[in-house]
C-alpha cells in the first residue's frame, strides 16, 4: 500500500481544522446572540424610555416637546392606574368565581394540587411582571 503524501494529509488536517473553528465561532455567536435578546425582561420604565426616544428621534422633537410629550405620557400612564385600581376588584371576584366553580369539580387530591398549581403560576406571574410603586 503506497503512503500518502504528506501535503495531502496537511491539506486535509487544515480542512478539518477550519470547520472546526468555523463551528465553534458560529456557535458562539449564536449562543451569545440569543442568550443577550432574552437577558432581561424589559421593565415598564425601560418600555416608557425606549417609546419617548423613538418618538424623540423618529419625529425629532425639539425640547419643549419632549417636555410636552413627559406629560402626556404621565397623564396616560395615571388614567390606566385608574381604570385598573377601579376594575381590579370586579376581575378578582371573576378570578375567585372561576377558582371555586374550578374546586367545585375536584376530589381532595385533586383540589390539593390545584391550589399548588394556582400558587406556583401566582408565583411566577408575580417573578413576571412585578408590580412596583408608580408602575
């Protein structure tokens, strides 16, 4: 059997090698990538921050608009405070409804995980949208 030649196998270690760094860059970029867009939930302040500078460099505001454009939004964000103090009350008693016609059908067993389940996802929509002074 006749032996390679040794330019061929250093061509194809070469090959080799470059998919190889070629797969590991293209994998930490991705990596890096999707981990960055999912680091942090985006906070109602940064959500209001983000909506005033695209309005700012879209429309291009002058300085007294920005100021006009705080105001308009504060007086937004108070009327939803609003509506959303008046109305919580009538969507807990729906949500305390939904619950206990829910608990209704349950056997003791199954009532015992459904308040585990109801805690855990409270739990995690409180870790979601944490509710803040002024938000």
């Amino acid at each position: 059997m006749k032996r390679a030649n040794p330019s061929v196998v250093i061509y194809v270690l070469l090959v080799f090698l470059s998919g190889v760094l070629v797969g590991m860059l293209g994998f930490g970029l991705y990596n890096a990538r999707t981990v960055s867009a999912k680091a942090e939930p985006c906070s109602p302040e940064a959500l209001r921050q983000h909506y005033r500078d695209e309005l700012r460099t879209r429309l291009q505001l002058g300085p007294d608009q920005i100021k006009k454009l705080d105001v308009i939004l504060d007086a937004t964000h108070s009327r939803f405070v609003a509506l959303r103090d008046k109305y919580k009350p009538e969507v807990t008693a729906i949500q305390d409804e939904h619950a206990a016609s829910i608990r209704a059908i349950l056997d003791e067993r199954q009532r015992a995980e459904y308040e585990k389940l109801r805690q855990e996802r409270q739990k995690m929509e409180s870790e979601k949208h944490p509710r803040t002074p002024g938000c």
